[in-house]
C-alpha cells in the first residue's frame, strides 16, 4: 500500500473540505407561473446538517482512520530518534538535517481513506403538518366589528387574537377548542389603526396609528399599560428585542415624513433613545428576526436591506459572530450606556449570515423589477423569510445566504392565463365572478397605496414547510419545499377578498379532560388539531374564521355572528321598499316588455317553476331598479347581459338584500336560443343580472337559472348582439334599458 506523505494528507484534506463546503451552496431559485406546477428541482433542499447526520450514521466512519497495528514500525522510533537527538532546533546541525530531512521526505504514519456513505434524505409525512392546517373551502364563523376590520395578530402560546378596525379600536379573544371568545375590547386611537405588532415572546403587543400615538398592551393581563405620543406620522413598527432579556425591550418605528427610524424603550421612558439616519427612502417594513438576530428593512422604492439590531446598519462579519462577554475588548464594553446588554447579547451563540457584501445575495431583486414589498414574514425558525411584492409576486428567500430559493406569480395576468388553460382546472373560476374580482383587485391597489395600512398577507405553518398567503382567487397552502400547492381556502366564497391572515396551530392531547359539549365534539382519536386560519375581508366589517369543521348547509346560513349593532347601511337593507313591497305582495307576474334604446322585447315568466327568480326580477322591475341600467356584455353568437345599476358586471342585489339559491329543471334549458337566465358567479349567488341567449348554450344548463323565453322581439336582440365591442365585450356605445313593464 503506497504511504502518504504528510503534506499530500493535509493537502488532500484541504480538497475535500472544499469540495465538502461548496456542496449546498447554491441557491434554489425556481421560476415559474404557478405553484401547482410540480417540478423536479435540480438542486433540491438538503438541511445543513445533513453531512453531519451521515457522518455520524455510518458507524464511526470518518475521512481518514489511522491504524497504528499496520504501521511501518520505524516510524514510532524514528519520532523518538529525532526528538531525542534534535531537541534543539537552533544548532546548525539540526537545521542541516533538517534540510535532509526534506529532500528525503521523512516517514509518516499510513492512513486509509474510506468512502463516505451519504445517508438518505428522510421522507417527511407531509400530511402530520396538513392536519394541523385549516382546509375548509367554507369559512366557519365571523364575528362583527363597528368598522372595517384591517389588523388580525395572533398568538398560539398565549392563545389570543387581537384584531384592529378602521376606527381605532381593537378587540382580544381568547381561543377555546373549536370557538373563540370576546374577552375586551379598547377604543385606543383617534384615528384609523397603521399596524398591531407583538414581540417574538408574544408578551407585548403594540400599535401604531395616524393620529401619531403608539400603545402597548400587556398581554397576560389584556391591559394597556404604556401611551407614547410622537411627534412624527410613524411609518411601521417593530420589537427588536431577545426575549431572553426583558428589561432590553426595544421599539423601532419609522417615519413617514424621512428615512429615519426612531428607538424606544417603552418600560423604561417616552423619550426617544435614539434617532437613526438611513440612506434610503421611506422605510415601509421593519421585520425581526430572532435566530439571527437581525432586522429586515424595506422601503417603498423596493430596497432590501439587513440591519444589526444595535447600529441599524449592516452587519460585519467581525461583530455577527459568536463571542464571548470575557474575549470582549474595552470598545466593545462601552460602546453604549447599556453595555452589560450589549456584552450579554454578544455571549449568546447566535447564527451568523454567510455573507459580506449585499452583491452576494438577491436583496435587489425588487429594484431589479421596479416593484416593493407589501409584506415580509420570516419563519419561526427564522431559515426562510417570504416576501409578497406589489406586482403580486411571493418571492422565498434562504436567510443565511439570502439567495432566493422560490419564486411564485401571484399576478391578475397569470390567473386570465390560467383561466383558459385546460392543465390548471384547480385555478378556475366562473367567468362573471371573474370579472368582478378584476375589478375589485384594482381597487385593493388603490387601497392599500393610499391607506398606508400594512398588512400580514402570507405567513408560515410550524413546520416552516408551508406558506399561506392571499391571493386572487382565495387563500392558498403551498409546500414550497416540496413545490406543491395542496389548499386553496374559501375558493368558493364570493364577494371576498381576504388581506391580512393570521394562523392558529394547536395539537389537543387526546386524552384532555373534557369539560364541555364543544371541546367532545372536536376531540377523538382521529381528530386533535384545534387549528384555525384568522382573515380579514377587503371592505368588511367582520374577521373570518376557517377550520378543519365540515359545515352543513344549515350551519352556512347562520354563520355570521350579530356581536355588534348593525350600521345604517345594514339596517336600510331590512327596510327598504323592495322588501315591504315583497312582504306583502301575493300578486302572480307571467310576461315582461323590456323597452330598450334600440326597442322593445317581450318575454314570457316562468312563474309557476320560479317563483323566487321571477319575483325577484319582477320587483326590481316594478321598483325601477333596471332603468337606465346599459348592456354591459355582449358577445356575438353568445349572449346579451345587463341588470348591473354600476354598468360593470360588479353590481347588482336581489330584493332582499342579499345572494339567493338557483331554481333548475329538467325541462327550462338552455337548448334553445333567445332564453333568459339568471347570471351569477358560482352556485346560490343570483342577484339582479340577468342575460338573454343567442345560440343553443346547453353547456349552462343546471349553472343559471332559466326564468323566461322571448316571444317578441328577437330581432331586437340579435340587434344588439351585433354592436361593436371593446376588448371587455361592452359595447363602445352604450345601449340602455329605459323601462320594464311587468304583465300579471
């Protein structure tokens, strides 16, 4: 067997801990329109400590074992020998053997080199972690607030909800096994509520809001204990604190007004610690990251940058590493007043980033785009941290390297893609339901610029192998180690755009003690997560639940919960004239003329069959409901829409206020041209549009209610089937209905 030198031993170690440490280091960064597309990742995530694992598994191997028994026995008397007889490397004559010594190239003791095996990546029962993830497509219940509710923040150790309205007022709810209950509620600002943020020990929670005051709250007691005026519009907040030391509790707000951020420590004085300058613009996002021990800004040109929570500037690698409080030189023990915290915070082993310059990573990949982030999230082990951009992208981030690991297009552009794709059925919606969420999704941009609210769109499981973030179409459960969308939640819920989320994950023993009807009826041997998924609706008054409950219909009608007085709009709904005219209406309607701009057309009721779409359409009709109300789409060889009193196809109410069930029969199809049907954007959700066939459509049979035929006036129709359109389908000149007269 050849001996290896010791120089060539040293030098084939340096090899192979190179090769070693270049393994892993590339990030994964796949690019792709959807997350249901599942791809085979060329560089699949592999834990750090996977090398480690395998070490430590294959009994006892290593890269070099020695074995001393098959050594040449000259070398141990050799070692001997020199040690004796060279002791002092001074003299002359040791340095001239030693010379020798090194054109001969002295004995070394041999050493085998073993391969080493890699173990195997576990296989993960990713279905342990979806059990714990709400998966209804229903929400369970909601509760009221006396505005639109904009902030949800949630605590799975101290088992709370906080949630804010637009008002300034803010409610805490305490999670009891499969419900929650009203615990208090504050009114504590003036003015409209900016964020609700709580520390990483879920202890303090505090709140900002523009009538320039920030509150914090105890919350083991519910109270609120701390008010600090500003004398600046803040911006964001966070804590950037350990939790190992409490009396080190540390406030970061910005500005709105310039790029600073000021620090505060609220237990101790409302006086502004420090003021800090930054080179950027208005910072928008301050986000903490405890296993690091490191701040995430991000300001509104989409600039990304990674902060030391002392300095607020970016971390060196000399000061982010791990020390020791008795290696610490006299600077660093008086480099602030609180130089115990900062010794202290030094001698903890934290993680270090495994960069030095911000060229190293993809924190530009916002600028490069042109767009910023709306929010950021960071995991709970803090290895990952997700970023939901304006242009509706989800980027993944690895946070030691900050190299981007997945890329999500969560865009309008991609989704009227997908809508004819035949491949992505999971993300299909009906066409008219469709077109409103378009619409409403102009308005959130709108929103959410002009608002200054910041909301908590995308957060992570406990796993930190699941994001769950909000998106055109609902709410969406990706596995984005895996690449796999596994959820959309409350897809089948119209009329709601879900915003700010916040996640609840608990596992019930099975064996708990129970001590009411509730708590038996959710745990079973099957069934022990009591997890639940917290939403805010754009432009509601009410927070949505959703949980792993499978709901009945009658369960779905008396979902919403009446906690608060209803406002005046939801009063004028009860009373308006439509439904006083329809308690006492015992009248029979069997034909319409629809008088048009373009003229007139008869219809034929079917009455007898539908009697709640017909009474509907014919109250509206009798109330004016549809005067002046244009043909908003029209598609030749189609069909003819209006009803819609916006002109959009966004609009429209039944009678009664609100969404009723279709009437379907086997004989009222649509096999013929020219029948009247009810428009809707999904099962039960007709309101007052309505649309009248060209062609023979019997693809919509048993998806719109057919309620009428047209008798007379087929010409008209097919009249204003051919006007010319834009893009959209709506006529480039308008064509209004003056009148309905309803024939009993």
């Amino acid at each position: 067997m050849k001996d290896n030198t010791p120089g060539n031993a040293e030098e084939e170690k340096k090899k192979n801990e190179k090769n070693h440490s270049s393994e892993g280091e590339s990030s994964d960064s796949s690019f792709g329109p959807s997350p249901i597309e599942v791809r085979n990742n060329r560089y699949e995530d592999v834990s750090e400590d996977a090398s480690e694992d395998a070490i430590e598994n294959n009994n006892g191997d290593a890269h070099h074992i020695e074995e001393n028994s098959n050594c040449d026995p000259s070398v141990d008397s050799y070692d001997e020998r020199r040690k004796a007889k060279y002791a002092n490397n001074n003299t002359e004559g040791g340095k001239d053997i030693q010379r020798e010594e090194k054109k001969q190239g002295a004995p070394s003791k041999r050493r085998i080199e073993k391969v080493r095996k890699i173990k195997k990546k576990k296989k993960i029962n990713n279905d342990i972690y979806l059990n714990n993830i709400p998966t209804n497509r229903h929400y369970q219940v909601s509760y009221m607030h006396t505005d639109i509710v904009t902030q949800v923040v949630v605590s799975n150790k101290k088992k709370y909800i906080v949630t804010g309205s637009a008002n300034g007022v803010i409610k805490f709810w305490y999670k009891n096994v499969g419900s929650i209950e009203f615990v208090k509620h504050f009114k504590i600002h003036s003015n409209e509520i900016i964020c609700l943020f709580i520390s990483e020990d879920e202890e303090v929670l505090g709140s900002l809001s523009k009538d320039k005051t920030y509150k914090q709250f105890d919350v083991s007691s519910f109270d609120m204990n701390i008010i600090i005026k500003l004398d600046f519009s803040p911006q964001t907040g966070e804590f950037v604190y350990s939790s190992l030391f409490a009396t080190s509790v540390k406030v970061a707000i910005s500005s709105s007004e310039k790029s600073c951020i000021h620090i505060y420590k609220p237990l101790e004085s409302d006086i502004c610690l420090q003021v800090i300058n930054l080179n950027s613009n208005i910072i928008e996002i301050i986000k903490y990251n405890k296993t690091y021990d490191l701040c995430v800004l991000s300001d509104n040109s989409g600039l990304l940058d990674i902060v030391d929570v002392e300095t607020f500037h970016f971390p060196k690698c000399e000061d982010h590493m791990y020390k020791n409080k008795d290696n610490l030189t006299w600077e660093d023990k008086n480099r602030d007043e609180d130089s115990f915290t900062y010794s202290m915070r030094n001698s903890i082993e934290k993680k270090r980033i495994g960069f030095s310059f911000k060229s190293e990573t993809d924190l530009y990949e916002l600028c490069k785009y042109k767009t910023y982030a709306l929010c950021v999230n960071i995991s709970l082990d803090g290895e990952f941290m997700a970023i939901l951009s304006e242009n509706y992208f989800v980027r993944i981030y690895k946070f030691r390297t900050m190299k981007l690991y997945r890329v999500y297009d969560e865009s309008t552009e991609m989704y009227l893609t997908a809508q004819n794709d035949p491949l992505k059925k999971e993300l299909h919606i009906d066409s008219l339901d469709f077109g409103k969420r378009l619409f409403i999704e102009k308005e959130i941009k709108k929103h959410i610029k002009n608002q200054n609210i910041k909301l908590n769109m995308i957060v992570f499981d406990e796993s930190n192998q699941y994001i769950i973030y909000s998106t055109f179409i609902g709410i969406k459960v990706v596995n984005f180690i895996t690449n796999q969308l596994c959820y959309i939640i409350g897809k089948n819920e119209m009329n709601l755009r879900y915003l700010s989320l916040g996640l609840y994950q608990k596992i019930i023993p099975i064996n708990k003690i129970r001590t009411n009807i509730n708590e038996s009826l959710y745990i079973n041997d099957k069934n022990i997560s009591d997890c639940a998924l917290f939403c805010t609706v754009y432009k509601k008054n009410r927070f949505y639940v959703f949980t792993k409950k499978d709901m009945s219909e009658q369960e779905l009608d008396d979902r919403d919960i009446y906690n608060e007085q209803p406002n005046k709009n939801d009063l004028n709904s009860f009373i308006s004239s439509p439904l006083k005219n329809l308690e006492n209406n015992t009248k029979t309607y069997k034909s319409a003329i629809i008088y048009t701009t373009m003229g007139e057309i008869h219809i034929t009721l079917f009455y007898k069959e539908c009697k709640k779409t017909v009474q509907n359409f014919s109250l509206h009709s009798i109330n004016g409901y549809y005067n002046n109300c244009i043909f908003h789409r029209v598609i030749k060889n189609f069909m003819i829409q209006t009803g819609d009193p916006l002109g959009d196809g966004t609009g429209g109410e039944s009678v009664w206020g609100n969404q009723f069930e279709d009437e379907f029969f086997d004989h009222l199809n649509h096999s013929k041209p020219f029948m009247v049907s009810m428009a809707n954007c999904g099962p039960n959700t007709n309101g007052s549009q309505f649309f009248i066939t060209t062609v023979p459509c019997p693809w919509l049979d048993f998806k719109h209610t057919v309620f009428g035929k047209v008798i007379q006036g087929t010409k008209v129709v097919l009249d204003i089937e051919k006007v010319r359109t834009d893009k959209r389908d709506k006529p480039l000149e308008d064509i209004k209905i003056l009148n309905i007269k309803i024939c009993h």
